[in-house]
C-alpha cells in the first residue's frame, strides 16, 4: 500500500494581500505621490485599502 499524499503542505494564502499592501506602500513612496491632491489622494486609499480588506476576508480561512 502506497503512502497517501502530502496534503498538509499550505500556502501562503495572504501572500495576494501580502503583495498588494506593498504596492499600496510602494505607490505612497513614490514621488509622482506628492503631486496628488489630498482629495485624490484619499480616494485612492480608499479604493486600494477596500480591494485590500477584500483580500483579506478571501484569505482568511
């Protein structure tokens, strides 16, 4: 009788939100940044953290 398979082995399942976090910081360091307007620099925020919290809520087991 063979050995079943190694179905423990688990992934990363944050590693989507992991990644889009780090775009997020990414494009806030970015100087092309500084020559948003606050209003539109909140906008953003706010669409980029709420796909954030969407990846979050998928991943989380």
């Amino acid at each position: 009788m063979e050995a079943p398979y190694d179905t423990d082995v688990t992934a990363d399942v944050f590693a989507e939100a992991r990644n889009t976090f780090n775009c997020l910081i990414g494009q806030l360091t970015d100087p092309a940044t500084e020559t948003l307007t606050p209003d539109r620099l909140e906008e953003t925020l706010v669409e980029r953290g709420r796909e954030l919290q969407r990846l979050l809520l998928q991943a989380h087991p």
